[in-house]
C-alpha cells in the first residue's frame, strides 16, 4: 500500500512537472508570475505562435491547476493559481536533504 502511494505520488509530480517543462508553458508561467492577471490577448509570444496553440498551451496550465481563468465578458484572465508555485516546487525530487541524511554519500 504505501509503495502504491509513492509510486502515486511521483507519477503524479511527473506529470506537473511534464506540463511546466515545455518552453511555451514555462513562458506563460514566468509571464503570469512576474505580472499577475493577463488577458489571453496579452499572453501572445514573441515569435507569435497560432491562437489556438496558445490556446491549447493555456488549458494544458489549466488542467494541471496551475493557472486560474476568469470570464470578462468575451475575454478570458489567467491568473497563475496560488498555489503553482508551491506544487512545483513540491514536485521536485528531494534530492539535497537525502543525501544530507545519508551517510554513506559523503
């Protein structure tokens, strides 16, 4: 049982992981991160890719939970989710502090 939970939550880590790890994802997070709340129309890339790409790349950060949307009429604002960060960070292989504890590493 707990070998189920690990293998769990490592695949569960990986996919975060996966989602954050493509360069036009990790574009769009750094944007929403560094200035909060943008307009899809203000996440364009520069080179500009197809709107629905952009699109696609939005609702891959919105399934994995990274990113919030709200409804402005005929817009849409993302919002990087409160907690992205943290989960990112948290997905991370611990690998520093186990070899810290692990004496024979050294």
């Amino acid at each position: 049982m707990v070998e189920s939970i690990e293998a769990e939550l490592t695949r569960d880590a990986a996919t975060l992981l996966a989602v954050a790890a493509d360069p036009v994802r990790l574009t769009l997070l750094n944007r929403l991160a560094a200035s909060g709340t943008r307009c899809v129309c203000d996440l364009q890339l520069d080179p500009p890719i197809p709107a629905n790409l952009l699109s696609y790349h939005l609702r891959m950060l919105r399934e994995a939970g990274l990113v919030t949307t709200a409804r402005r009429g005929r817009w849409v604002d993302y919002t990087l989710a409160e907690d992205a960060l943290e989960r990112l960070h948290a997905a991370l292989p611990v690998a520093a502090a186990t070899r810290a504890e692990c004496g024979s590493c050294r």
